[in-house]
C-alpha cells in the first residue's frame, strides 16, 4: 500500500512565532521531525510550507519540502494542496504528522500505519494514557474520548476531541498530533466547510465527526507534548539534549 507523509508547517504561529526553525541540538523542530518521519521508513515524506525559510532549512538539511498557499485555515488543506502540487501516483494512504512534535515515537508512527491497513479504516489517529493529570485543564494539551478502552491492539472510533475538561470520564486519553487518511476520505474532508465546533474550539478533527467521518484511535506508547508555547519549547529541549 502506497503511503506518503506530508508535514504541514508554517512560520506565523501565534503562541511561539517562528517555532519550527527554533534548534534543539543544532537542528531545526521541523527538520527533527521530518528526520523522524523518514525513519519510520512507511513511505516517502515531505514538508508542506507556506514559508521560503522553511523550505530552504528542511532541503538545507537533506529533507524534502514544498512551498505552498499562505491561505489556508488548517494543516489539512495544507497537505492536500501539496499532495496535488507532487501528483504522486497511486497513493492509497495520506499520513498527516504536525511539524511540532519532534519526540514522536517512530514504533507509534509504524503502528497507525499497520491499525489503518489492517481495519481498512477511513482516518486514524493516535492517543496515549495521560500520566499527568495536570494535563487535563491544559488547554494547548488536546484530549480524545474513545468509545471503548484504549487497549494495545484495539482500535476504537473516537466519539469527542476537547481541550478542557470538567469530568473526567473513564476513556478519556491525550491526543497526539497525527493523522492518518485514506484518500477518497481525505479529498471528501477538505470539500466539508469548516464547521461551527471546529471554529468554536479550534479543533479540525471536529470537522470531521460532525460530517459522520469514523476517526479510529491506536494507543501509543510514548505520551509526546508538542510545541505549543515557549515553556514547551524549553522542556523539549531539556528532554531531546538529554537524550542526546
């Protein structure tokens, strides 16, 4: 089964402007991730930028990188613009990873590409058990609720995607920033307008259940935080020089 990653990536974020060339161990977010995603050796990956900086800095390092729309209003319509820019032929399955989240774990990436060929799923994502239960009013930390448990080898529809919560309910789990679509259902996705939840609470993936689109979560392993602020940013870093 064809595969292909796309990372959407662009400089004008609002909470840490200019993140994805932030360096951790003198090389870029974006450029860790793509490092990531290529050794997750599941297909051939690209970044989709709106910025020339981008670009240059992912090819700088060995990447591939295609300059795209500065228009669009999610991460989503980005990787479909550059999709149809690369007309790659043949491609059953669009992989959607979020260009800040440099410790996403390679087995976790291999695993949703395993879960959606096996259940022949329309869209898949990835979720882990939250540790930390300061996690939950954290709204820049997204939370999924699954209809069942979330168990190694099971792969439940989610039912509710938030960013804050007041009850805590049993089959609630941490988001991870990755998508996984099958093509017709990423072309039926990017067709939908965006819809009043999505806008609302800012979550594209709301888009998608409320146009009775199935999202099928795998649990990962790792529970990663993206970069979302400055003090993510400097715990990452903490993390990744350590490990280094």
């Amino acid at each position: 089964m064809k595969t292909l990653i796309i990372i959407p990536s662009r400089l004008s974020a609002t909470r840490l402007p200019g993140k994805p060339l932030l360096k951790i161990n003198g090389l870029s977010i974006i450029s860790h991730v793509f490092k990531k995603a290529e050794e997750a050796n599941i297909g051939e990956v690209f970044v989709a930028a709106e910025d020339k900086e981008i670009i240059e800095d992912v090819k700088k390092n060995g990447g591939q990188a295609i300059l795209t729309s500065n228009n669009h209003k999610t991460g989503t319509d980005r990787i479909y613009e550059a999709l149809k820019k690369l007309g790659k032929k043949d491609v059953e399955l669009v992989m959607n990873l979020q260009g800040d989240e440099p410790l996403m774990n390679i087995k976790d990436i291999q695993k949703l590409h395993i879960q959606m060929i096996k259940a022949k799923c329309r869209l898949g994502t990835l979720a882990s058990n939250i540790l930390d239960k300061d996690f939950l009013n954290r709204q820049n930390i997204v939370k999924v609720e699954t209809k069942e448990n979330l168990g190694n080898s099971e792969f439940p529809e989610a039912v509710n995607f938030m960013r804050k919560i007041n009850l805590p309910n049993k089959n609630i789990y941490h988001h991870l920033g990755i998508y996984c679509y099958q093509l017709e259902t990423l072309e039926k996705f990017i067709s939908l307008n965006q819809t009043t939840n999505e806008i609302k609470y800012k979550l594209e993936q709301l888009r998608a259940l409320d146009n009775n689109i199935n999202i099928n979560v795998a649990l990962a392993k790792s529970s990663p935080i993206g970069v979302d602020t400055k003090e993510d940013f400097v715990a990452i870093k903490k993390i990744m020089e350590y490990k280094s």
